[in-house]
C-alpha cells in the first residue's frame, strides 16, 4: 500500500517505477479497512 497527495503523484510515481496504475482508495476508505483488519490487537486474549 503506497499513500499519495494526489492522483498526479500517483501518475508520476507509476511512470518513474514503470508500474501500472493500481486500484485507487480515498484514505477514508483505507482507514475504515484498517479500523476493521487491526480493530482487535490492543485487545488481551488477541491472538494471532
């Protein structure tokens, strides 16, 4: 997972790496992801 100011940051980086334009995810709708996918690792009977 790569962040990015911008969609043209995004272009210049897949240029520079020679790398396709992956999916794109509004930082909202990565911290929602994470909310969910690390929700319960303070917890004390978490296991991996």
């Amino acid at each position: 997972m790569q962040l990015f100011t911008s969609e043209a940051a995004i272009d210049d980086w897949c240029q520079r790496h020679r790398l396709p334009k992956g999916d794109i995810q509004p930082i909202e709708n990565i911290w929602k992801f994470a909310q969910v996918w690390y929700g319960n690792h303070l917890r004390e009977d978490w296991k991996k």
